[in-house]
C-alpha cells in the first residue's frame, strides 16, 4: 500500500494499486476503512507526500501513460482538435478554478445537421478522449449554426 497526495492518486489508483488517502483505502473506486481490506490488515506502506521525487512520482512517469497535462494545455488542445474537426465555432473552459477537474465544452458546427443530440455529444467525446479521459466532469454542448444563432437572438433580445 502507498500512502500518496493528491496529485498521485488519481494515477495510482487508475492502475488499481490500493492507496491509502484520508485514511481509506482507495482501490478501483471502491472505499474501505483503512483498518483492513477484505479481512486483510494493510502492509506496512512507503510515505511518499512531500518528496520532490516520490515513488508515486517515479511510478506515474515511468509508465507508457503521458505525463499529466495542465488545464491550460488541455484547453489549449481541445480548442485545437475542434479546430481542425471544422467547428464554425468551439469555446472550451476550465470551469473548476484552474485545477482542470471540470470543462464546459460549446461546440458548433454544421456537421451536426440532422445528428440527434447524443450521438453529437458522443462525437465530441471520442474526438477529445485523450483529453477529457482523466478529468472529474465535462459539460459538452452541440449546436447547429442555426441553432446557435437562434440562441444568440434570443440572448439579444
């Protein structure tokens, strides 16, 4: 077990090693009091907050996995990719205050003529997936250009 702070959680626990955080046992999404796991008593554990290379550090960055982005380069990335996909317009925000754990997403584009809503926002999920993969939440919203401007009109008026 390994006790880690928050920045290595999210990466460790993806890997489905059990991680000791706020006193509980994080494995797979599944929390159990850190008093034993499945009658198990937990292993002595290897402190890794606090150091400038940690083994939760070392662990996270020797893999195949990227190195975590930050939420300016992910912005940054989204807006590109939507870009290029032919958006006529393609607004991506950080809405969680910079930490990058949440993104409203407002794509419009003519290529959703006729595309029920869903499969609009599927779409948009699959283009951005290496961005959006490992983050809490996302608000996709999918327009038309007539859509889009028949909001602005009533936004207007």
């Amino acid at each position: 077990m390994i006790m880690a702070s928050c920045k290595a959680v999210r990466c460790l626990a993806s890997r489905g090693l059990p991680v000791i955080f706020n006193a509980r046992v994080i494995q797979r999404s599944l929390l159990v009091p850190t008093g034993s796991f499945n009658g198990v008593k937990p292993s002595p554990f290897k402190q890794v907050c606090g150091s400038s290379k940690s083994y939760a550090a070392s662990f996270c960055s020797s893999s195949s996995a990227s190195p975590p982005l930050s939420s300016k380069e992910r912005v940054e990335g989204m807006n590109k990719l939507l870009q290029d996909f032919g958006a006529d317009f393609a607004n991506v925000q950080d809405t969680s205050g910079g930490c990058g754990a949440f993104f409203h997403i407002h794509v419009v584009s003519a290529k959703f003529e006729g595309m029920p809503l869903v499969k609009r926002q599927r779409h948009v999920q699959k283009l951005l997936h290496d961005y959006i993969h490992d983050v809490h939440g996302t608000s996709i919203k999918c327009m038309t250009p007539g859509q889009y401007e028949k909001e602005q009109e009533e936004v207007s008026s």
